[in-house]
C-alpha cells in the first residue's frame, strides 16, 4: 500500500514536470505568458469599462469585482477545455505499466490549478499593493471556493475528455455549451440583484455559483441569496462520477485505436 | 514469477471483432528465458502488452511478483517534440532510479552524442531504437519483455546489445517476441508458439522451432 502511494506521487510528479515542460515551452517567457495573459484579459476589461464610466457594481473597485468573476471563470474553462485534450496528447506514455491515463488528467490538472494560484497570487497581490482591494475577508471561504473551482473543473474536464475520445464533433458542442458562460456566470452583474424568474433559470449553471461562493469569501459582505454548495458540490461530484466510470468504460475502445 | 489465470482479451475495430486469448491460463516460471514466436497478428504483442500491465485483459487475472519492464519495442513512449534526455528523465523518475546513472548509462550506451538534445522526432528509426534499448538496460528488471528489438541497428549495435543482455541474464530473465530463428536459439531454452488457433508450451528450443516452423509450412 505504502509503494503503491508512492509510485502514484513519483507518476504524478514525473507527469507534472513533462507537461511544464510540454506547456510551457522550454524558455521562462512561456510561463511568464501563461500567468500574464489571463491577468492582462482582466486588466483590459477593467480599463475599457472604466473609462465607459461603468461603476462597479459591489464594493468600491471595480478591478476587484470583474477579476473575482473573470479570473474564477479562466480557470474553470481553462481546466475544463485543457483536460479535454489530455488523452490524445499522451498516448505514448500508455507503453510505461504505472502510468493510466487517469493520471495525466490529474497531472494536469494539479499543474493548472498550481498555476491559476499563482496567477491569483499575483492579480489580487497588485490590487491590494494598488489600494484597490483589501485581503480577502473570509479566507476559509475563499480557499473552499478555489477548491470547489479546481473539482468542477476537474469533473467537467474529464467528461470532455471521454466524450471527446468517443466522439470527435465533442470539440465543437463543448465550446458552444462553454460560450456563453462569460454572460450567464455573474461576471459583470449581481446574481442576487437579478428578477426571480432570470435566478431561477441561471442558478442551475454551476460555474455561477463558483463565482458567488468566491466573491463571499473575498467580501466581507456579499451577501448571496443565490449560492448553493451543496448543489454546486454534488454537480461537481456527480460529474467527475461519469466522467471516471466513462474513462474506464471506454479505455479498451481508445487503446485499439 | 508471472502468472495468466484464466485471461481472455479481444478487441474490436470498425465492428471486428477478434478473440485473441480466450480463457488462458499459464504459468511465466522464474527460472526461464522464455522466447514467443507465431505469425503476425497472432497477439504475440499484446500478450507482451498483458504482460507488463499496460494493458488489461477483458476478463481474468495477472499476477506478477518480480519487476517486469514495459515491452521494449522500436517505437517505445517517446514524446517526439521532447528530447531524447527529456525523455530519459521522464521515464527514469517514474522508476523512481537515480536520474544521473541512467542519462550517463544512456548516453554511454547508445552513443547518441549531442543528437541526445534533440527533439527524438529528429531522430532515425536505429537511434529511436538505441535509445529505448540504452534506457531499458540502464534500469533494474527482474524481467524484461522484449519485443523484437534486438533486430534493428548495424553490426556494432547489435553486438553491444548481445553483451548488455548477457550481462543482464546473470541475474534476469527475458521474454522474448521474435522471428529469428537465431535470437531465440541464442536467448531462450523454452518457448511459446502462438498462432490463430492457440497458444502452445515448448519446454525446449529445438521443439518450439520446428513447431513454429510447421506451423509456417
């Protein structure tokens, strides 16, 4: 028991390493743009609503309240789309017996979430050297929620995964499914300030009560009358379910191919 | 010691269906050096896949007790836009060896030269095969699943291959997929025969050859 765990961290550690290596290029610029690029999406929604005149719509920043929405939302679709692409691009490693390919998901998604809290590190750590933001209020609340990210994420990924290795058109529905999110998420609004009959259609979208459970714990007082953790955690849970009972159901199919 | 207890394996491809195993059972005995000869698409490649644990059976059990390499074929699990070091640091953590012995060990065997900074989709066939063979001998096996590799390389390879193999049977066995009549004879005193029909236990070499020979006629 004991060498099986640590043959699964020496896996997981190895696997983590190549794909660094496979993602980011081998020169420190690739990382440096894989940080930069999503914290620079922020910046210019920020700027160009800014200078609209736009007010922000809860607390006193309004590049606090776009990147608690933007960044958790980059996350989640990065997590979700990248792990979609995961089995195709390690194929070669399934000639080594203790790699499965359950674990170059999880690799993957350990490297992007460790990425994404470096990212975060750093966006909210400028705002608060800035004056714009304060440190997050309720930070027990706010780590939850990170963690609840990288589940969803992780669930949703490895269902795009399987359905993509079944079925090649996934790529295309995926994105039509994932397009939208940016405007049915909360990003640029209050969902609790929202008629009953937009909550009552827009609180069975998970990545919404990502964003609310996120913003709970960076505000001390966002008050939300729409977040659901226990729907938000048995989504996810149930997710990640089908998406494992799929990867091993169909792992034979993708070996003969 | 590795052990099929009543494996079955089957695969299906564009609605075809083929039974390579059905309810097999055989005992792999320690002491052996074990040689697999049969026509092609016989499933000497994926018994060697069943093997090592990269693949599953349908149905039925593999037990092993002694560290069983991955099928040392000519492709192996390169990552080709990584390079050949890259690579070798890759698969030396996942066994958990000391990643320096193994690039030096690598490096001295397959005499790659600075072609070890390339990406191995640089590479010609024969150093794909030098790598992956340099690498495999450079790790601890108590079994080592070979399949077919011996045979690629010139003279001078093939040669530094024979002695790194020999030197490895000291404490290791093999098992072996080849068509060579002389690579068996040379590594193996016992083999299997593997054809459409089934598979079959030859306790000595001369035995298996003739079987596999008969079978060919």
């Amino acid at each position: 028991m004991k060498d099986l765990l640590k043959l699964q961290l020496r896996v997981l550690g190895a696997l983590m390493l190549r794909e660094t290596r496979a993602t980011f290029g081998t020169s420190q610029l690739g990382y440096l743009w894989a940080i930069a690029t999503p914290a620079l999406g922020v910046a210019v929604f920020v700027v160009v609503f800014g200078a609209a005149g736009r007010r922000p719509p809860f607390g006193a920043s309004l590049a606090l309240f776009f990147a608690t929405g933007m960044l958790t939302l980059e996350f989640y679709k990065k997590l979700s789309t990248a792990l979609m692409t995961t089995f195709n691009a390690n194929k070669a490693l399934l000639t080594y017996p203790a790699i499965k390919e359950s674990d170059t998901l999880f690799a993957r998604a350990l490297l992007i979430s460790s990425t994404y809290l470096v990212i975060m590190f750093l966006f909210y750590g400028t705002l608060i050297l800035l004056g714009m933001a304060s440190l997050p209020f309720h930070p027990e609340q706010f780590a939850l929620a990170f963690a609840s990210v990288c589940l969803l994420g992780m669930a949703v990924g490895t269902f795009n995964a399987v359905m993509l290795s079944v079925w090649e058109s996934w790529l295309h529905i995926e994105s039509i499914f994932s397009r939208p999110l940016i405007i049915i998420s909360g990003v640029f609004y209050i969902p609790s300030n929202l008629p009953p009959v937009a909550v009552d259609i827009l609180k069975w979208n998970p990545v919404l009560h990502l964003i609310e459970w996120i913003r709970m714990g960076y505000y001390s007082n966002y008050n939300s009358t729409v977040l659901d953790k226990g729907y938000l955690v048995s989504f996810s849970l149930l997710m990640l379910l089908i998406g494992l009972i799929g990867e091993r159901l169909t792992r034979k199919q993708r070996a003969g191919l | 010691m590795i052990e099929l207890i009543d494996v079955s394996k089957s695969y299906s491809l564009k609605g075809v269906r083929k039974d390579l195993f059905s309810r097999l059972s055989f005992r792999f005995e320690q002491g052996r050096n074990i040689g697999v000869m049969g026509p092609n698409g016989a499933g000497k490649s994926t018994l060697l896949r069943l093997l090592s644990g990269a693949e599953l059976p349908d149905r039925g059990q593999i037990r092993r007790n002694v560290r069983v390499s991955w099928p040392l074929g000519f492709a192996g699990g390169f990552n080709g836009s990584m390079t050949g070091l890259e690579n070798v640091r890759f698969v030396s953590r996942i066994y958990g060896q000391n990643t320096e012995y193994v690039i030096n060990y690598v490096e001295d065997f397959s005499e790659l030269g600075k072609s070890m900074r390339l990406p191995i989709k640089t590479y010609s066939s024969g150093m794909k095969a030098r790598l992956a063979f340099g690498l495999s001998m450079a790790i601890d096996f108590d079994c080592y699943l070979i399949d077919e590799i011996t045979a690629v390389g010139d003279a001078n390879f093939r040669r530094k291959s024979k002695t790194a193999l020999e030197q490895k049977l000291d404490h290791s066995r093999i098992i072996m997929v080849s068509h060579s009549q002389e690579t068996i004879k040379s590594y193996c005193d016992c083999g299997l025969l593997l054809t459409h029909e089934g598979l079959t236990y030859h306790d000595d070499v001369e035995s298996l050859l003739s079987a596999y020979k008969a079978s060919c006629a």
